[in-house]
C-alpha cells in the first residue's frame, strides 16, 4: 500500500511543464513549436563562466564546500552588493543554496509554524505558496491589478493582515508580471510588516534583467529583509542549480542549521563557476543579452496588443508579458492547448500563476530569438483570426 502525506493534495501541478511534454511530442513528430512558455533564456551559459567550472574540475574541488557556501563566492556576492547597490551586506549573512528554491525553504522553514499565514500576490509563482504549504503554513491570495502595478502595496496588506500572518513576499520584478515594487511602496510595507512583528521576504531572482526602472535591492531599505536570488535568470546558470539567500543576523545559526540538514552544501563545481560571473568582462557580456531581452520585449509587446490582447502594464523586467486574452477566450488553459495543437506556438495559462481572472490570462515568455518571435507572432494572428 501507498501513503501519501495530506499535504500533496494542496500541492498543485504546474501546467505549463505538461504543455511542454506535448511540444517536445509534437516536435518529435516533426512539427515545428515556437517555445514561449519556460522561464529559460535561450542563451547558452557565458564562456567564462564555462571555463571556470571546468578548471575547478580539473583542479579536483569535487568535495562539498562549507554548509553556508564557498567563502570566496559569499564574499564575490557581498562585493556585488556593495558596487551595485551601494549597500554593505556581510558575507555571513549570505548562504549559498541550491537554486532560488533552495533559499526559499530555508527562508519560509525558519518563520512558518503549523497554521501560520504568509501573504502572497495573485497572481504570483506557483511554487511560493507551496512552499509555505510543505512547511503547514496558510496562504492569503492577495489579488493584485493593473491598478497597483501587479504588486502587493501597504495597502492591500493592511487590507489582508491577520493575528495569524507572520510574514508577506513580494517579487520585484515579478513572474509573470514583469513589474517592479517602487522603493516607496517597498518601505511602507517594511514599515507595515515590522509593526506587526512580521518578516518580509523579496525575490529578486530577475534583478540585472530590468530595461527602462532600476530595481533597487530591498536591503537598501532595511538590513532585516529576507532577500532571495539566483544564478539562473542574469546570469544565465539555470542548469547548474545556484542561489543565494540573504538573511537577517539573528537568522544566520539557524538558517545554517537547517541547510545542513536539507541539502549539506550547494553544488562546489557551479560555485566555483559562478566566480566569474561577477568579472568585468563577463558583466559585459551579460549585460548585452540583457539588451537583446530588452528588444525581444519591444517587440513582442507592440505586436501582441496589435493582435488584440490587453496588456496595461509595460514591464520593467524578468522575461515576461502578462496579456488578458478574454478577447479570444475565458478558458486560458483550453486556449493554450488549441494554440499549442494547431498552431505549434507554446505560451503558459494564467491559471498557473493563481486564482485572480486567471482564466482570462495567459502568459508569453520572450526567451527565444526574433526570427522565432516573428514567426509566433505570425501563427498567433492567424490562429485567433480563425
């Protein structure tokens, strides 16, 4: 017999993976599918930081690295900091995790207790409430608009606050908005959130890939911000599986603990990679698909509202734009599907993202190059011209 724990059952697919098995099946029939549905640009890692995980390999470091992270890259980050934010952030209160996802166990495992709640926007990433369910947390929806910029505000958080809330997270940029929290807003809510004894948790995995504002990290705010980011979207690491979580001093012992009993130590040889992402010349290179990111997002953002879908909101970053399609149809997974099937064009269902007209949404990813941009945008005309 199989027992599988009660909490599964809050645990929800993401629908957009299965859409990608159908592409891939699609394709290995010969079809041709225009992929705009995964969060992963399509460039390849940066040489330089290719070559430096094969010369740790080469060097033998294939041992773990202390349970908190290579010394070197916490130090390479809190530098990173420093340069680009102008904030000082000690390295030891910098852990190294396995991806985003790791940093966000270990930041929602050292605040949640059994019933405890944890306000998140919606629509949002999937992956956060379930987060805060695999550690038997509660979840409030916060629905969020156009009117707010597709961001949790003081406001809304007053609004939804409980005796039971601990904490409040926030994206900045967001998935699948793209948006960007204002340092205004970001300290009415820090101010909000700290009244109330609670903690406020921000993910800025998206952070280097904004095109017009600048996002702020939240720590130029206040120093007790838990902030969660990643090698995966600027620095192009996505396979390799690295993260980083900076967390408030009276966290660290814990944080520390607890990663040694979750996942010991982050990969070595992806650590020792990421060192040269932080070198000039690679920050060049970053920097310039950034740009090309910047062009893909122009341009898909002016056809698709040709086409007829409404997107009120230009956003400032991540790789995404977040388009109501009620035009076409109120059954975003079912529209999807028929795009995928008759047209080959993948894009992802708003249902994916939360409960807030996710039916009426979906979302497209610009994570591929121009010429297939033009070629979805082709498909895509024709299609809801059916």
């Amino acid at each position: 017999m199989s027992r599988i724990a009660d909490r599964l059952n809050d645990i929800q697919p993401f629908h957009v993976m299965a859409l990608l098995g159908r592409a891939h099946e699609l394709e290995a029939q010969g079809r041709s599918i225009i992929h705009m549905e995964i969060g992963e640009p399509d460039f390849v890692t940066a040489q330089p930081i290719i070559d430096a995980g094969v010369e740790a390999l080469q060097a033998g470091h294939t041992h773990y690295t202390p349970t908190m992270g290579l010394p070197a890259l916490r130090e390479a980050i809190s530098e990173y900091y420093k340069t680009r934010y102008g904030v000082d952030v000690p390295s030891r209160r910098i852990v190294i995790t396995p991806g985003a996802s790791g940093a966000l166990q270990l930041a929602f495992s050292v605040l949640i207790n059994p019933g405890d709640e944890v306000v998140l926007a919606d629509p949002g990433y999937p992956c956060n409430r379930h987060f805060v369910r695999l550690n038997e947390g509660e979840t409030i929806s916060a629905q969020v608009g156009m009117k707010s910029h597709y961001q949790l505000t003081a406001d809304i958080l007053k609004s939804v606050w409980s005796d039971n809330t601990v904490a409040a997270m926030l994206a900045s940029p967001s998935n699948p908005t793209g948006t960007i929290v204002s340092d205004e807003q970001l300290k009415l809510m820090h101010d909000f959130v700290s009244a109330k004894q609670g903690a406020l948790v921000v993910d800025e995995i998206y952070h280097g890939l904004t095109y017009d504002a600048k996002a702020n990290t939240a720590l130029s705010v206040a120093d007790d911000i838990f902030v969660i980011n990643s090698f995966s979207k600027y620095f192009g690491m996505t396979g390799w599986r690295l993260g980083w979580l900076v967390v408030p001093d009276e966290y660290v012992d814990a944080v520390d603990r607890l990663a040694q009993n979750i996942f010991l130590a982050a990969s070595t040889v992806a650590q020792y990679a990421a060192l040269a992402g932080f070198k000039p010349d690679t920050i060049m290179l970053l920097d310039e698909r950034r740009d090309e990111l910047a062009a893909r997002r122009d341009y898909l953002l002016i056809a698709l509202r040709e086409i007829g879908f409404d997107i009120p909101v230009t956003p400032d970053g991540a790789l995404y734009l977040y388009a109501n399609c009620e035009k076409f149809s109120t059954d975003s997974f079912q529209f999807v599907s028929d795009l995928l099937e008759e047209a080959g064009v993948a894009i992802t269902p708003g249902i994916d993202f939360g409960d807030h007209e996710a039916n009426k949404h979906v979302r497209f990813a610009y994570t591929t190059n121009l010429e297939n941009l033009r070629e979805g945008v082709k498909r895509i005309s024709e299609f809801v011209s059916r």
